[in-house]
C-alpha cells in the first residue's frame, strides 16, 4: 500500500512542475502574443517560493529580455527557456517546502 501511496505522490509532483512548465511555455511561446493569464496562473502556482524570489526574477527576467533583444523582434526562445528553468525551480522548491511543513506538522501530531 505504501508503494502505492509513493508512486500516486511522485505522480503528483511531477505533474504539478509539468503544469508549471507547460503554463510558461504556452504563455512565453510568442512573445509579440503573451498570455498575461497563463502566466500569472503560473506564477500563482508557484507563490510561496515566489514572493522572496521577486526581485532576483525581476533582474534575472529583465536581463534576458535585454540581451536577446526580445522585445523588439529579437531571438525569444532563450528568455523563453530561462522562464521555464526559473518556473521549475520554483515549483520544485515548492515541494521541498511543502514537504518540510508537512513532515513537521506530522512530528507534532
């Protein structure tokens, strides 16, 4: 049962950085069309980790839009990839924290 349990668990985390990483693709895939909602959705999901991330995503982000050029008709698919690593990292770090609480809640239950 245990096993179950495990593989249903990896199952959900792996979708859910699946999710995060589809959502910024989609909204990043032509950047003279963003879809403002898939990645705000995207970010949303990735909230916890987020916030104290901000001002790192906003340098890092603003960079890559200004080296690329992407903005006035520049390469895109790089900023494009650095959006998704960014995204994933945040999702996963979301898991390592939702993993540490959950982990203490239960020692003090």
């Amino acid at each position: 049962m245990t096993a179950h349990r495990v593989d249903a668990t990896g199952a959900a985390r792996a979708a859910y950085v699946a999710v995060v990483c589809g959502l910024t693709m989609y909204a990043l895939a032509d950047v003279n069309d963003t879809r403002g909602v898939a990645l705000a959705a995207a970010l949303l999901l990735c909230v916890p980790a987020t916030i104290p991330a901000l001002p790192v995503l906003y340098v890092v982000l603003a960079l890559g839009w200004n080296l690329t050029d992407a903005d006035s008709g520049g390469t895109t698919w790089p900023l494009t990839v650095v959006y998704v690593v960014v995204l994933g990292v945040l999702a996963v770090v979301n898991l390592q924290l939702l993993g540490r609480v959950w982990r203490r809640r239960i020692q003090h239950v």
